[in-house]
C-alpha cells in the first residue's frame, strides 16, 4: 500500500494532534520519527525481533486514541516510551518469553551477528528474570531515573536500585563463569 | 556510578538489535484502515492495578458466591430438567429470542483480516489419525504426571444435515493408559471447515456441552448430572460475516487438525474468532461470547518429534478475553509440506503444556 508522506517541516506538536485527528499521514510521520528508538527498546526488554514488532504495532495502532489522553506537558517521545515500555512489560508478563522457545536450528537470518563478547554478554542479559533485566534496560541503557523507573513499573525508587544491583550482580557473576 | 558499571553501561547499549521489518508501517496503517483498534495503557505512572486486581478478586468472590447462590436457585425452579438437549437443540425449540445474552461490553476487534473461507486451500486436508504426547510443566521445572498422557485426533469425512462435513474426534489416556474415546465429536462444514455441531463430555460422562451453529447463531446447551440433574442453554449473535472462519474450540485442540487449509507463509497473519461458553445459567451470567483468535507466522524452524523432522512455520496464536485483560498464548510449529500441527505449547496461567506428534496414520 502506498504510504503517505508528510511535510518534513511539521513539528511534533502539530503531527501529534494531526495523529489525534485520524490523519494517517501523521501516524506514518511519527513512526518513523520515534519508531525506530520505540522498537529497540521494546526489543531489549522482550529479546525477541517479532515481540518488539508487536509491540510497536500495537503502539502506533492505539496511538490515535491515546493521544486523546497525552497531555502535551511532557516530551512525546519520553510519553511513547512510556507507553511502549508498559506494553512490552504487560505482554511479556502475560506470556512466556520467546527466547524459551528456541529451538534447534533456530532461524538465524533475522537476527544481528554478534560477536563472541556481546553473545555472552547478551545471553547473560536474556537469562535475567524480567523483573530485573526490565530495571537494567531502562537505566543502564535508556538512561532514565530510579524515580521514573519507579513509576513506570509500579514499585518504589528503592526496589527499583536494588532490583538494578541485583541485575549487575547477576551479569557479572555468569559473565565471569564463563570466562 | 563505578567504571565498571560505566563499562557495562556502554557495553549494554552497543548490544546489537535486528532490522526491523520494512513492512511494519504498512501494516500499521492497513489495519488502523480495517478498523483494527488496540486499547493503550496509560503513559503516565503506573497505576497500582495489581493490589485494585487483588481488592477487586476478592470483593468478587465474597459478592459472587452469593449471588451464585441465589441465581442457581432462582434457575432450578425454572429449568429444562432432565429433558435429554440433543432432540431440543437440533429442533431449536430451547432458545427463544429472550434468551439471546445481553451484548458483552467493549467487543474486542481482530487485530489481523479475517480469514475468509475463500482463502482456504481445503485440498490439503486429508483423513488420519494423529497421536500426540503432552507433558505439563509448572515454572519450567516440575512436570505432573498426571498429565503426561496422550491424545488422538481423528479427522474423517461425513456428512450433517446431509452437507459434507469433517468429523474430528477426540481420544484420551494419562501414560501407561490404553486411549479410549473422550465421546468428544465436532463436525465442520466441509467447504467453509466453520463449525455446525460439536458435543464435550466431561466427568466421565456427567458434563456434556452441546453446541450447533447456523451461519448467524450459535446455541448451546449444558447438561451436568448428579442427584439433580441441571440443564442451561444459550444463544449466541456470531459477531463476524458469514464467510469469516471462528471455532468454538476454547483450547485450539480440535483446531490443529484444520491449520492445514490455512494459507501460512512468510510474514503471514490473520485472524479467526473463538466463541466460548455462553449457556445462561441465570440473567447476566454470560461468561465468554466470541473473541477474536489472532495468527501470525512468527518464524520458521527444523523440529524433530517422534514422529520425524519435520521443516515448521513457527505460528504464534493470541486471544484476549474480555475486557483484554488477560491474553491467551499458544505456539504451534506447523509442517511446511503437509500442514500438521508437529508441536504446540500452551501458556497456562502459570504452567506450560507441550505436546508433540507421535505419530501419523493415514485412513482408507
């Protein structure tokens, strides 16, 4: 299908309410603004290419509605983060990870070659439960806060540190097994 | 922050992630187009639903039992009784149009097109017998083995109101158990494989659930025997055109012998409906109307199962209840050649059930 292509001048702002009005040339002129940085967070919490395509589908599939509820005080591309955080937790609690179902011969032609250091870095990352891998993702590597990591996932400030040291603790212990 | 955590950090964020699918805007679009709509959680703080779910269970259970109580009594007075349902139900003279269920609230929209049934490739079904070995497993660890058995499916050909139609029947035995009959029967219009009839007997008999579909309606009856015997019956409005394929299979069992006709292909998705359990055992107490069942081929992998090794589709199936509260996941691993379920695995609320082909016989 041909997909519309908006003016690159059109700010956030104006594609936001644009995309609240049901214009589909907006919806296309946000994903590919924030969809990118959506899709490797999601695939970092859930480990799975087609997870983190699910989740990026439903996100910019409910976006319209959604937006009715953003309320333009913050950034929209921390708010999609949010929101694409919440899912990706939402569907992997519901559902066991994929990366469990691996199986032999798996088809390898879709994911990233890695090298032997980050392949047992990132075999390491899988291997933690996803309340903790969850805290690690969105610290170490998205950068956010203790408190907004808090409120994302619905626990304290303080369990989101100690869930944070539990998960290095963990890595650093199986990396060094296997070294 | 600690160099070494700086380290990790940096060592974290360099991890490489896959392209995405170039596709995936497309598709966005396309279904947003169709009317696909998907109900997003709030992007501000978490609200703290797990202790409203804990509140709310249990106002549920203090407030349900009761009114269980009080339905159920209300019902008996009115109830069919013993009346054998099979002659009442293929007559229609159970379900007046009092009877049909109150709309359930915030139907739930398929998320992929439906399947239509002339998208279906019928030439690949085939009549056979398939047996299959389960194992449930609980936190990945312990298995029960009380349920590690077996099931055969048995598809053939037949006939209902003098329509062709497939006949799938159910076996079943715990290890070591000869299989025997379930008495589980479903037939399935032949050319449109949507269900007419199906009847389950749980209980070792004392549970029967007795289901037939016209192409708009749905009606279902319940039959569980003891010192009293209760009979409840439903009807249910099918949400979805008449050309659309749905099941009645809450559990996708019966349904892996049909995955055969299904077009799958690289990238393919699409959606069916599964009604669930709508009998009326008093006003309001309408528990699962249709929901949609969503598929999607998730990849494609080598399997070995007792009975081969078989080159699979990896599908994966999402359903959602009401509300879209919980969602349902099952993987099956489909043969690329013959369209045989080789392996499933169901996520139950907090076990997972496994079941593999053990073997195939074909049928004269």
């Amino acid at each position: 299908m041909a997909i519309p292509v908006p003016s690159p001048a059109e700010g956030v702002a104006e594609l936001a309410e644009q995309t609240r009005a049901g214009s589909p040339a907006a919806l296309g002129a946000l994903y590919r603004r924030f969809g990118p940085g959506l899709y490797r967070l999601a695939y970092r919490l859930s480990g799975s290419k087609e997870d983190a395509e699910d989740i990026v589908h439903d996100v910019f599939v409910g976006l319209p509605e959604a937006l009715q509820r953003y309320e333009e005080r913050g950034r929209l591309d921390a708010w999609l983060k949010r929101l694409t955080a919440r899912i990706a937790l939402m569907k992997l609690r519901a559902g066991r990870r994929r990366a469990t179902l691996r199986l032999e011969d798996h088809d390898t032609a879709t994911e990233p070659q890695r090298q032997p250091e980050t392949g047992e870095l990132q075999a390491a990352v899988d291997a933690l439960p996803l309340s903790l891998r969850s805290v690690l993702v969105l610290k170490e590597i998205e950068g956010y806060s203790h408190s907004e990591i808090a409120e994302m996932l619905g626990i304290s400030a303080v369990a989101s540190r100690v869930r944070l040291m539990r998960a290095i603790s963990r890595l650093r212990r199986t990396l060094g097994e296997n070294r | 922050m600690t160099d070494h955590q700086s380290e990790l950090s940096a060592a974290l964020r360099q991890l490489p992630v896959p392209e995405f699918d170039p596709d995936l805007l497309a598709r966005i679009l396309r279904n947003r187009a169709m009317g696909v709509r998907v109900s997003l959680p709030s992007g501000g703080p978490a609200f703290p639903w797990r202790w409203l779910a804990v509140a709310a269970t249990v106002t549920v259970l203090i407030g349900g039992s009761w009114w269980v109580t009080m339905s159920f009594s209300e019902i008996r007075a009115s109830r069919v009784g013993a009346r054998d349902p099979f002659g009442e139900l293929l007559s229609g003279r159970l379900w007046s149009e009092e009877s049909l269920p109150a709309s359930p609230p915030g139907r739930l929209l398929p998320r992929y097109p439906l399947i239509r049934s002339g998208s279906l490739d019928l030439t690949r079904l085939s009549e056979g017998l398939w047996t299959y070995h389960s194992m449930r497993s609980t936190e990945g660890i312990l298995s029960e083995p009380s349920f590690d058995g077996r099931t055969r499916l048995r598809l053939t050909r037949g006939s209902y109101s003098g329509e062709p139609a497939w006949v799938i029947t159910t076996e079943g035995a715990s290890a070591g158990q000869p299989l025997r009959g379930s008495g589980d029967t479903a037939y399935v219009d032949a050319v449109t494989l949507r269900p007419l009839y199906s009847l389950t007997v749980r209980n070792q008999g004392r549970t029967r659930i007795v289901e037939s579909f016209s192409v708009s309606r749905g009606f279902q009856s319940l039959t569980i025997k003891g010192s009293k015997t209760s009979f409840f019956s439903g009807v249910l409005e099918l949400p979805f055109p008449p050309d659309a394929i749905f099941t009645n299979d809450w559990l996708v069992e019966r349904f892996r012998m049909l995955m055969a006709a299904i077009p799958l292909a690289k990238d393919w998705s699409g959606s069916i409906y599964q009604t669930g359990f709508f009998a009326r055992a008093g006003p309001g107490t309408v528990t699962q109307h249709a929901v949609p069942l969503n598929i999607r081929v998730a990849g494609r992998d080598r399997v070995s199962v007792p009975a081969g090794r078989f080159d699979c589709w990896r599908v994966d199936l999402e359903s959602h209840s009401a509300g879209d509260v919980i969602s349902t996941r099952w993987t099956m691993w489909v043969s690329r050649d013959k369209g045989w379920v080789v392996k499933s695995e169901f996520q139950g609320s907090d076990y997972v059930r496994d079941e593999v082909l053990v073997s195939y016989e074909p049928l004269k």
